[in-house]
C-alpha cells in the first residue's frame, strides 16, 4: 500500500496546521472587537452614552513577573529533559 503522509509530510502538515491556527487567533482578535459604526445619524444606544474604558495597567507588573517566571521554569525542564 501506497502511504500519502511519510513523516516529511506529518511534519509539514503539523507546522501548516500551528500555522493555521495562529492566523485565525490572531485575525479574529479584530472581528471580536470590532464595533460597528453610527450610520444611522441617531444619537443614543439601548442605555445612553458608552462605559468608562477599563484600566489595563493595574496588574502589569505582576503579570510580566509571572511570565518571567514561567520562561525560567520552562527553561529549566527542558535543560532536565536534554
């Protein structure tokens, strides 16, 4: 029997398919917040006026720690793993 997929092809499958899904995340973070436009001249939407936006640096500095912190502890188990 003929096989289709040798293991040059299951690699380049796996590395279109990572691919292929990292381009849908990251395109579809922009069809996720978009928000449509006022066309129709009218003021006001079903409860007024829009929220007050939400602060996205209260938390960064822990958040760049941890991340920090993981790239150290995933170093470290692939170091083991060698």
């Amino acid at each position: 029997m003929i096989t289709i997929f040798t293991r040059c092809n299951r690699v380049f499958m796996k590395k279109l398919l990572k691919f292929y899904l990292l381009s849908f995340v990251l395109l579809s973070d922009f069809l996720t917040y978009a928000q449509p436009g006022d066309t129709d001249g009218g003021g006001g939407g079903l409860e007024g006026g829009d929220p007050e936006p939400a602060p996205i640096n209260s938390k960064l500095i822990l958040l760049a720690i941890a991340g920090i912190l993981f790239v150290i502890y995933t170093f470290r188990k692939s170091e083991e793993q060698a």
